[in-house]
C-alpha cells in the first residue's frame, strides 16, 4: 500500500544536531533584527517593500508586462538602496555586537568604570546636583532603556556631569549604564511600592529601590538638597556614604547583600526629589 508519509520522510533531509544548531542559530537572528527595527523607521520600510513585492506578484499573475519589468530592472540596485536606507540601523547593530559584554571586558576593566562613576558621583555631590545612575549587571535593563533618550556613548565623568547638569534637557530621570558605555539618559524607573520607603525617601530614592526590586542593578543617587550619596541594590538602599564605601559597591568589593538600614539624617522627599 501507497503511503505517502512514508515518501515524505524520504524526500525530508535528515534531523541531526548539526540542522538543529543552524535552524536555532537563524532563528536567533531573525529574533535581533525584528528587536532592533522594533519602533523604528526601519519597519515602514520592510512594510512598503512588502507592498512592492505582491505588487510584483499580481503583475506577474496579471500579465501586466509593463510594469513587471519596470519593477524587474529595479530588483539590482534594491541592495544598494536597502544600504543606504539602513545605514544607522547597519551601524548599530555592528556597534551592539563590537559592545557585547564579553568585548566590554577587554576594552575597560571595573576599575577604570568605577573611576569614571566616582569622579562624576563626587562632583554632583560637592555641587548638590541630583542624580539617579543605574549600572546594569546580569539582568537586562533593555525595557528601561527604551523609555528614555539613547546617548550610546563612551562613559566617561564629563559626560555624566553634563547630562545631570541643571536645566539640562536631559537631567531629569536615570540614566542608565551597560559595560563602559552610557546606554540612554532620562530614563523612566519604576516606584517601589514598600510603604516605609515611600514615607522616608523622595521620589529618587524610590525610583532606585524600585529598579533594584526588579533587577541586579546597582543604583547610584545624589541628593539634590544634600548632596549625599546613596547606593540601591537587591531592593534596599543605605543612604550617606562615604566615598570609599561606593567605591566598594561599584568595584564589586560588596558581593553578598549588605546589611542596609536607615540612618538618623534620613533623606526627607523635598524638592530634589519632586
């Protein structure tokens, strides 16, 4: 008797673990580029491209020859146009790639961030300008990132404080670091939604204990009415600290969850936190 699964299993190229790796390993890719053209010019693109091709395809059925072979001679220098349409987003993807974490570590190791992050942190507190730094760790902070204005810079004090500077357009929100780079500023957290912080801290410091809440990231505040320096990590936060002390936490000196508890001069939500 005919069977015709039998044919197909024949005509099917067989499963190895080879075909499996390659079939994931493309898939995974095409899962980055629709992330990446997500929200993006890119996407009105692709779709008016999708329009020209079953376009392509009812001249053809249609026999319409006319257009068929105008849309014909245009198919060559269709990759050329596609390179210079997405060019930035060419770019950017290369970049993300040439950034990921492992490449990070051999550009600037953890010392060399935490200079950057000290020296910034010191100024804006000698100044008494607020600030809300988010150093991303194992946990993903890409939600976060999106909400915000991309800076995608190299890190570095200056640019901290120039972004944290009064008036600034950029100076309200987090900002937000990945590896030795400045991802986005202006940057919307969540609130944590513990009643003792929401009475004994202003809106930054809730800010940093919300993100820490949802995340391994390590949070960095200045207060703008005192000029203190506060760390957020693992959902809590120690408040006045010393230099020294958030040197350790950003050198990874800190491992295991500190023993965090409020001090006297707590930090009242006034208006540096409004």
């Amino acid at each position: 008797m005919w069977n015709p699964f039998h044919d197909l299993a024949i005509q099917l190229p067989r499963l190895t673990a080879t075909a499996v790796i390659d079939i994931l390993c493309v898939a995974f890719l095409i899962y980055q580029f629709f992330v990446i053209i997500r929200g993006r010019r890119a996407v009105h693109i692709l779709v008016g491209l999708g329009v020209v091709g079953v376009v392509y395809e009812v001249a053809v059925r249609s026999r319409l020859e006319l257009l068929r072979t105008l849309l014909e001679n245009l198919v060559p220098y269709t990759a050329f146009a596609l390179i210079v349409v997405f060019q930035s987003e060419i770019r950017r993807v290369l970049a993300r790639l040439g950034r990921s974490r492992l490449a990070r570590l051999g550009e600037m190791d953890r010392r060399k961030v935490a200079d950057e992050i000290l020296l910034a942190v010191n100024q804006l507190s000698r100044q008494k300008t607020g600030a809300l730094i988010v150093i991303e760790r194992q946990i993903g902070l890409r939600t976060f990132i999106e909400s915000g204005v991309a800076i995608d810079g190299r890190l570095s004090s200056n640019l901290l404080c120039a972004i944290f500077h009064p008036g600034g357009a950029l100076h309200d929100g987090a900002v937000i670091i990945q590896g030795d780079y400045i991802s986005a500023a202006a940057c919307f957290l969540p609130l944590t939604t513990n009643q003792a912080a929401l009475s004994a801290r202003g809106t930054r410091h809730r800010a940093a204990i919300g993100v820490t809440e949802e995340s391994d990231a390590l949070v960095v505040v200045v207060s703008e009415e005192t000029g203190g320096i506060s760390v957020a990590v693992h959902g809590d936060v120690e408040l006045d600290i010393s230099p020294h002390r958030l040197e350790q936490y950003l050198t990874g000196r800190i491992e295991q969850r500190a023993q965090i508890s409020d001090r006297a001069s707590s930090v009242p939500a006034g208006k540096e936190e409004a």
